[in-house]
C-alpha cells in the first residue's frame, strides 16, 4: 500500500505557566480548551490541548507545562512558526487590532504571495503567524503542476522593497473586544521548520511521509535563503492543515534548543492503528530508528527524527478526546 498522510495531527510547544497559556489561546484566540490531562511521559507536568470544538486532527495546538524549563531558542531541526488559518485580509487586520490591544507584539500584515500573513509572540515568545486562505498555491504555476521550478517572488514584497512603515501602520481602526465570524480561527494554515539541507529534508518528507513538492521559492525576508513547501497533495488540491515548509539555513548555523517558547514536536496523520503500524513498518524498511507504538490516551502514536534532528510523530485520528 502506498502509504501519504493526510497532513498535520498535531503541533506541540513548550510552555512556563498552563493558566497564562489558557488565558492567551482560549481567551484572546479563541481556540476551544479540547482536554487538560497530566502528560504521559511526565505525569506531574499539565499538557493542554486547544484546537476547534471537537478536537479535530488539523486543528490541534498542544503544550506542556513546564515550568522549570530553559527558553529554548529557534534553529536548524526546529520549527521557527506555526500558522493559523482565517479567510480574509479584513479578519487579519481585525486580529492585530486584538492581539496588539491584548499586549502581543505583532508584525504585518504582510503580503506573502500565496496569501498574507500576520505575525506575533505568544507569552513564552513563541513566534506565531495568522495567514488568510489565499489566494494560493496555483497563483503562480497550474494547480495540476505545483512545485516544478523555482519562482521568485515579485519584488515589491520583498525586504528591503516594501514599504515598512506602512504595513506597521495599518490596524483595524476600532478595538476588537470580541471575536467576530469571520476571525474565527480554522486550525493550522502551515508550519514552517528550518533546515540545513533542503534536498535531503525533501527527500526525506516525501519518501517517509509521502508529503509533496508544491512550491520552491525564496523567503520573503531575505531573499538569498530557499523556502520550500511540501504537503499532501494529489495533482488536483492540496488536502488542509497539511503544508509543511522549510527555510533552507545555512549549515553552520545554531541548531535548535529546546524550551519554553519552543516547538516540541510536529505530528501528522494515521486513519487508524493499522495504518499506524504499517507506517512503522515503512520507516523501519527505510532504515529510520522509530518508536514502539505508544498509547496517548487519545490516540496512538509513533515517534522518531527527520535527518535535520527535526522531532516527528505520527498519530492516529482515534479515539479522540470526547467530552472536554
């Protein structure tokens, strides 16, 4: 069987303080307390679980406490963001109207191309990003051929040609005291890692999660660095809560550490336990050091490493988390 994931189960960070954190997601992003639960490798640490009303795999952030934990620091096998969905530039706007009143500090919008994006600290300085849905990937290059060749982005969007001054300037002009529809948040948009080497990341991702080439591009910041992006895609669209990206660093850069303000791990989906196990099966064949299958609670996982050091699971939709 030819095994792809269907995209993201679940993101992880590190946390210093459960009742800050829940503040910050429940209260001013709005995202759904799914579950509190001690966690399973420590069980006198909190793990928290966010994501929309019935815990959907897609839509779930995760964090554990720990409050004694070093700040971590972004890096080569780590992730440098992850990104939520909205649907247009006017709920982008609406949100940095929210998030800078609640005292975050956000940069943008910006506009990247493939959509516009909003970026901000959560209270560890995890670094977070609001994207909006498109206009997407086939802007630039047929739906039915993404990822084929390198494109550089037009110039005006990139640093040192936009205009600074103005994105910083433009807010939603009235504060924003509650969430409106259409800023309702619709789980991950993208996470974006930070490698050392693209090509082998890439082969990587496609050969052991069966993940996509949809776009090679350059990082929007520093037009000098490759930004690739990978997700589950069948030639026609690309599946949701599943775009991967990584920015291509240089190999002497710092390597990731992990802490407070970090991502722990990533994690992508299996339908089920068998699913599960013929993916263990696979990366074994593929000569990739993977776990025993572990029981989660709400879903059984299994865990192992991307070349770059980058910490992966895999999880199956099942059984859930049921009544919060």
């Amino acid at each position: 069987m030819q095994l792809a994931t269907q995209g993201f189960h679940h993101v992880t960070m590190v946390a210093a303080d459960a009742a800050r954190t829940t503040a910050f997601y429940r209260d001013v992003l709005g995202l759904e307390m799914v579950k509190q639960a001690a966690d399973y490798d420590d069980p006198g640490a909190h793990h928290l679980y966010f994501g929309d009303r019935d815990g959907r795999p897609g839509t779930l952030l995760t964090f554990l406490e720990w409050p004694r934990a070093p700040k971590g620091r972004p890096g080569i096998g780590g992730v440098h963001h992850t990104a939520l969905g909205v649907e247009t530039d006017e709920a982008l706007l609406r949100w940095k109207r929210r998030l800078t009143d609640a005292g975050a500090h956000t940069s943008g919008p910006y506009d990247r191309g493939y959509f516009t994006s909003l970026y901000f600290r959560d209270p560890d300085g995890q670094i977070m990003e609001i994207a909006t849905a498109g206009p997407g990937y086939a802007i630039d290059e047929p739906a039915e051929a993404l990822g084929r060749e390198l494109l550089l982005p037009p110039e005006r969007i990139v640093r040192g040609h936009r205009d600074e001054a103005a994105i910083a300037a433009l807010t939603w002009p009235e504060p924003v005291p509650e969430i409106t529809p259409d800023m309702v948040l619709h789980g991950i948009h993208h996470v974006s890692g930070i490698t050392d080497d693209l090509g082998r990341a890439g082969e990587f991702y496609e050969q052991a999660l069966g993940l996509r080439m949809v776009k090679k591009t350059t990082n929007r910041d520093d037009a000098t660095m490759l930004h690739y992006f990978w997700a589950a895609y069948d030639s026609k669209t690309i599946a949701p809560h599943s775009s991967w990206t990584l920015f291509g660093f240089q190999p002497d850069w710092n390597r990731a550490r992990g802490g407070t303000g970090q991502t722990h791990h990533i994690a992508f989906r299996a339908r089920d336990e068998d699913e599960l196990r013929a993916w263990r099966d696979h990366l074994q064949s593929r000569q990739v050091p993977v776990s025993n299958v572990l029981d989660r609670t709400f879903y059984r996982s299994i865990t192992f490493q991307a070349p770059d050091g980058q910490p992966v699971e895999i999880s199956t939709d099942g059984p859930g988390f049921g009544p919060a």
